[in-house]
C-alpha cells in the first residue's frame, strides 16, 4: 500500500512541476541504432492509445527507425508485466516501454492492480539485462488520464520513450 502511495504523490508532483512531454532535446542521445519493444494495455484503449502515439512519435524523432519498434498488445496493465517479459526474452530488443492507464474506481482493486505492476516492471529490470520502463498511468479519474495522455499535462509516452533512449544509452556506456 505504502508503495502504491508513493507513485501516485511522485506522479501527481511530476505533473505539477513538469510537463510530461518537456525534455531537452540536446541531453537525448540518437536512438538511430536502438531497438525498442511497447507494450499497449487494451484496458482504457483512449488513452493507452494516445500513450503510445507519443512514445513512438518521440522515438521516431529521436531517431528511432519504425522496422526497430516493435507493438505489442495485453489486455490490462497487469499483463503489462509478463507482455514486457515476453518481449525481453523472445525478440532483438534494448528495452520494452509498457503503457498502460490504471484510474481509480470504487473498490480496492485499483491498490493491488497498481502493486502488481509497478513490483512486477521493478523485478524485470532486475532480472533483465534490459530497461523495462514504466509508462503507466496512475490516476483518480478520466481527466486526470486525459490529461497526461497528450493534454494539459503533456503526454506519458513521450517520457516513456525519452527514458528508455537514455537507459538504454547508460547501459551502452558500460560497455565502453
């Protein structure tokens, strides 16, 4: 519980003092030769689809080839976490962006969903040798989701797809 806590007040001061979608072009590495594997939540199609469009749109412009990226769909964000798995074993990939939307609703399914997850994309990065980046909403409402998926808040992808470029950059400058 005190996990799930944790992300939602980090995620609602990041959009207070941040546009999700601001970043400085200049501190992004190309992603020309990188290859990058999303996974697309079904669940709250509006908006994970919107999620995705700015992920692929900033790593398009960041360089990124389309015949490097590859689309994968679950049915909900706690899939997210095998789908990503999936992607990391079975394909040719640097890292797996997943994007999903969890909105609050009347029970406490929203608290154990939004564990799961965000446990289930923390213990891929440990166990991968590949950045598995968290793009998933967590909000009380539909707006609130709107909001962050390409509205007044910008859009989750896009920082989804910026992470990914510079772990997979970090990761690279160990090789070095």
């Amino acid at each position: 519980m005190f996990l799930i806590l944790f992300f939602l007040i980090l995620e609602a001061m990041s959009t207070k003092l941040k546009n999700l979608s601001d970043y400085d072009p200049e501190t992004i590495p190309s992603a020309e030769n990188m290859k990058f594997g999303i996974v697309v939540s079904e669940w709250n199609t509006e908006i994970t689809e919107s999620l995705f469009k700015g992920a692929l749109n900033t790593l398009i412009k960041n360089g990124a080839q389309k015949k490097n990226i590859i689309k994968k769909y679950v049915p909900g964000s706690f899939e997210l976490t095998l789908g990503a798995q999936l992607l990391s074993e079975n394909t040719d990939i640097d890292a797996v962006i997943c994007l999903g939307c969890i909105i609050q609703g009347e029970t406490r399914h929203f608290d154990f969903i939004c564990e799961g997850v965000a446990n289930g994309i923390t213990q891929l990065n440990i166990k991968h040798d590949k950045p598995i980046i968290f793009g998933v909403l967590t909000t009380n409402n539909q707006q609130q989701a709107i909001d962050r998926a390409g509205g007044k808040h910008g859009n989750k992808g896009d920082e989804g797809a910026i992470a990914a470029i510079k772990m997979i950059a970090l990761k690279d400058s160990f090789k070095k």
